[in-house]
C-alpha cells in the first residue's frame, strides 16, 4: 500500500488531504512507517510513525497540521485513514475514531537539529471502505433503479403499491454489512412528512420473504365495509360493548413465515381508516400458539383524532427455538380497552410489522415539504435535510441506521404520518442509495 493520507470521507480535493507518504506530503516530511494490524473485532489499534528533517518552520508546519487534524477528527465525522490499493486500484478509506500523536522521546534532543520521529496512533475500523456506489433498487414500480424508486404507503394488489423496496444481495456479493446512504424525496403535494419509519429485514438463503403487511379485512372478526381511501378498498369495523379488554381480531403467522422471522424485532404500525371518536382506548398483542396464549404485550394508548399507532415492539417466534423443523404458525391476537361502559368502535385499515434488523425512527422535527429530501449517511453518523438547494434539520433518527447484511434478498419497508397522525395511502416517496463496498484487507 502506498499514498497515506489522513482527511475526511467526503473531501473531493486533494488540498484536504494531509499525506503521510507519497507524493504531495508537506515540505521536511521524508516517510511513515505503517504498522497495519488486522482483527476481526470492529475496531483496531494502530500506529505509524512519521520521519522528518527539515527547517524549524517546516517542522512546526507539520506537527501543526497533525494537531488540527486531531482537533477536528475529535468533533467532526468522517475523519478516516485513507490508502492506495495497487490490489483494487482504487482508493479506500478506514474512519478512525481517535488519533493523538507524539515526538519520540529519544528524538526530542534532535529536534533542535531539524530532524525527529512522530510516533502516530489511532483506532481504526477494522475494515476499508471503496468510494460509493448506486444501489440498484426494485419493486412494483421499477427494477434496478439507481435514479429514484417510489413508495407509496400501502402495499396491496393494485399496480405499483408497494411500501417496500428489495436489494438484490447476491448482485452486490456483500459477505459482511456495508453502511447504507440513503435519500428520501417527499413527492406528495399539501401536507409534509412528519414522523415516518424505515425497517428492514434480509432473507439469509433461498425462498421467499415472509408477509409482514396484513389487511385488516384478511383476519378473524370485525364487518368487512368499502372505501375508496382504504388499502385494497376495504377496512375492517370493530363494535364492542362495556369496559375491560376484549378481543377484536386475529390473524396468523404461517409456520414457514414464523421460522424466517426469528430473531428480528418486529415494530407493529397500525392504520385507522376513521380516527377513534373517543379517547382512552388501549390497544394490546397477544400472541397464540396452538390456541393457547404465549405473550400479552404491553397497552399503548390511541389518542382520540389520530389515525395512526405505533405499538411496542413483539417478536416471533415465541421462545429461542433450535428450527431444526419448522416453527409451529403463530396467531396475532388484537384486543382493545376502554373503561367506560358504553358502546365503542374502531375502523382498522391495515398494519404493517416493520422488521427492525436495520432500523430508523425518523421523528419530525420541522417539515419535510414536497420536493424535499432527507439524508440518512452512517459515514457522517449524521441525518439532515436538503431544500431548494438549501440545508436543515427536520428529522431525529432513532435506531441504529441502515446497512446491507449479507444474504440473497434484503426488503426495506417504509410507513409515513403527517403532523396530525393520518398516514394516507396515497402517500409517497422517492428513495435513492448508496453502498461503500468493504475489505478486511486493502
């Protein structure tokens, strides 16, 4: 490996690169010595060690610059250990963590006479990242797109209704994760993006992804009605008398859906056709097997006017579970609370259990308006904005982010709200990604 440099990620002039070897380092400088250690932890100690002679204004231009850069990697993201891989032919970047630096104290007496050692240490990822690359995204709406996927906020039969994206994992030959950029347009005209979701899950061999949107039509209960603004053109109604719990629907994991989901926290989002006329009414899971309950989860509150609902996360399947076989299916049972003694109603839509193996809370902040974009970038270890061409803050990210895992297929699922909680269907967005390839060795 030669051209050593330390910078940042993003930097696309050369100028922003302090070089430790190679051509372009400052004047005095004559080397460095790289002491390359390889682990499979997720971070590595290192050091290296830079040899100088010059006069008193070279060297204090030097060891200046290697304090800025320890400045400012300390408080800025993205600042990374840079090499030139003869191997890949390209350029690969490391993000480091911490860097300090010292003059070697046998060399200090040397200084004065224009020449010292500077012994540099840093703690590095343990693997390189290559520049960018487009993702290739597909679902209803296109295959292999790089220019901008849509996703609507549903997904039934209709034509292009798909609130998720798939990533082809065996195309791109990933045998770890690699960081996911991503950007998300705000297409939809009137109201903005408030907070929204975006959760995924990989499929680890062949076959297919399990369901994870269920009409409400499709379960055990409740009076099927029609309407225009429903996902698949129906909602379910449920009508109940008294105070206490009750139960109002159920539907079922299937045995082969229920072994591919476990291990992965699943976050229920529910839609309300019609928000609740009442409030103080809780909603609860329960999960069955074989007809006998496993797990009741915990009640969340569905305040009165709103249209939408995120409830506490469940997992399936029930128990750590060898699936030397398949999993017994599991029934998602949903019950409803409300003390008063009188009559009560719900119209639910449909729900979504977004996976959360790579995983994003997005709570609003501002307003996303249309035309609008929000960047999510692990490099940065950051989530802002951009409008008319301008930057801002509109979101918070909750959760871990996004990356690729390996696998075969690898499914994005999307669910937006606006300031109010409505989550309509006829929502969208346009969403574009980026990948850094990654190697243990450069």
């Amino acid at each position: 490996m030669t051209g050593l440099a330390l910078g940042y990620m993003d930097s696309t002039s050369e100028l922003d690169w302090f070089r430790l070897e190679g051509g372009g380092m400052l004047p005095g400088m004559l080397g460095c010595e790289w002491n390359m250690a390889a682990a499979s932890a997720e971070s590595v100690s290192e050091s290296a060690f830079l040899s100088l002679r010059g006069s008193l204004l070279e060297l204090q231009a030097v060891t200046e610059r290697l304090e800025l850069l320890r400045a400012a990697g300390a408080r800025k993201r993205g600042f990374c250990l840079r090499v030139w891989s003869e191997t890949r032919e390209a350029y690969l970047y490391a993000p480091l963590s911490e860097m300090a630096w010292q003059v070697l104290p046998a060399h200090v007496p040397s200084a004065g006479a224009g020449s010292f050692r500077i012994k540099l240490t840093w703690l590095r990822a343990s693997v390189f990242y290559g520049a960018e690359v487009a993702l290739p995204l597909s679902n209803g709406s296109g295959s292999g797109v790089t220019g901008g996927l849509t996703l609507y906020n549903h997904d039934d039969p209709s034509l292009w209704h798909d609130n998720w994206f798939d990533v082809n994992l065996q195309a791109v030959g990933n045998l770890w994760e690699f960081p996911l950029r991503l950007e998300l347009k705000n297409t939809t005209s009137g109201e903005a993006l408030a907070d929204f979701w975006l959760g995924s899950m990989a499929l680890a061999g062949s076959g297919s992804l399990p369901n994870l949107v269920f009409e409400a039509e499709n379960g055990s209960g409740g009076s099927i009605l029609t309407d225009t603004n429903a996902s698949n053109g129906e909602y379910c109604r449920y009508d109940w008398n008294g105070s206490g719990w009750r139960e109002l629907a159920s539907w079922t994991l299937s045995a082969l859906d229920t072994s591919r989901l476990q291990g992965i926290g699943l976050l229920p989002l529910l839609r309300f056709l019609n928000p609740p006329a009442e409030s103080g009414l809780r909603l609860r899971w329960e999960l069955r097997v074989d007809g006998t309950p496993v797990w009741l989860g915990p009640a969340s509150e569905l305040e009165q006017g709103r249209r939408s609902l995120r409830m506490e996360p469940l997992s399936v399947p029930w128990g750590d579970l060898p699936l030397e076989s398949a999993a017994s299916a599991h029934s998602l049972v949903l019950k409803a609370f409300h003390s008063g003694s009188g009559a009560h109603q719900l119209d639910l839509d449909d729900f979504l259990l977004l996976p959360q193996q790579s995983f994003g809370a997005y709570h609003a902040i501002g307003a996303l308006k249309q035309n609008a974009s929000l960047i999510d970038d692990p490099a940065r270890q950051a989530v802002w904005s951009k409008s008319g061409g301008l930057e801002l803050a509109t979101h918070l990210r909750v959760g871990s982010g996004h990356c690729l895992k390996p696998g075969t297929l690898q499914r994005f699922y999307c669910f937006q709200t606006e300031a109010n909680g409505a989550a309509p269907i006829g929502r969208t967005v346009s969403v574009r990604a980026w990948y850094r390839p990654a190697w243990r060795q450069p």
